[in-house]
C-alpha cells in the first residue's frame, strides 16, 4: 500500500522555524522525485520545492527561495523541508508529492498533508 505520510506542523510565530517530514512507503522511494506543495485556505495549490532522485538537485519557488530547505534521506525513505524565517502568507497545508516519469507518463502519489500556521 503507498503512502506518504507529513508530520512536522503546528503553529508558530512570524520569523519562527519548523522542520516537516514525510516518510514514505509502498513504493520504491529512491526511483522518484519528491516535492513539496502548499495549499492556502481558498487559494490553488502551489509548487514549492522538490529534489531529484540522489539528493543533489534541488528547485525553489521564488517565494520561498533562501528560506526554505528541502532534502532526503533514502535510507529512512523520508523528505524534509526545512522552513525557517516564517511569514504568515506561508500558512497553508503543505504536502508531500513522490513522481516518477515513465513512457506512459508521470506516476504520481501525494500524502494527506500538514497544517502549518504562521501567526502572532
């Protein structure tokens, strides 16, 4: 059975940090790209971060770049997105996307996600 499942949110203050993880299973983790999404109340779903396959590529959305981190650990089949120097448009439910291309197409598998909220 795949799944994808965040942990790591809660509520934090303007300028605070936070550390999500999704930990993945059911799939063979280290054959796919992992990305972050966010989705604010009301608002589309939006890219945030993703890696490559061996943790040496990493891509950044212009409203996050330099704030936020993400990496992997294949051996714990994990993702982290590391979130430092909060603002409050950065609440948002934040999830987890495994994709891998194949000569069909992109095999795609998202987990349930995690509440994050930046306030006073």
């Amino acid at each position: 059975q795949v799944q994808l499942v965040e942990s790591g949110g809660g509520l934090v203050q303007p300028g605070g940090s936070l550390r999500l993880s999704c930990e993945a299973s059911g799939f063979p983790f280290n054959s796919y790209g992992m990305r972050w999404f966010r989705q604010g109340s009301g608002k589309e779903r939006e890219w945030v971060a993703a890696i490559s396959t061996e943790p040496g590529s990493t891509y950044y959305a212009d409203s996050v770049k330099g704030r936020l981190t993400i990496s992997r650990d294949n051996a714990k089949n994990t993702v982290y997105l590391q979130m430092n120097d909060l603002k409050p448009e950065d609440t948002a439910v934040y999830l987890c996307n495994a994709e891998k291309w194949g000569r069909t197409g992109p095999t795609n598998h998202w987990g349930q996600g995690t509440q994050v909220t930046v306030s006073e």
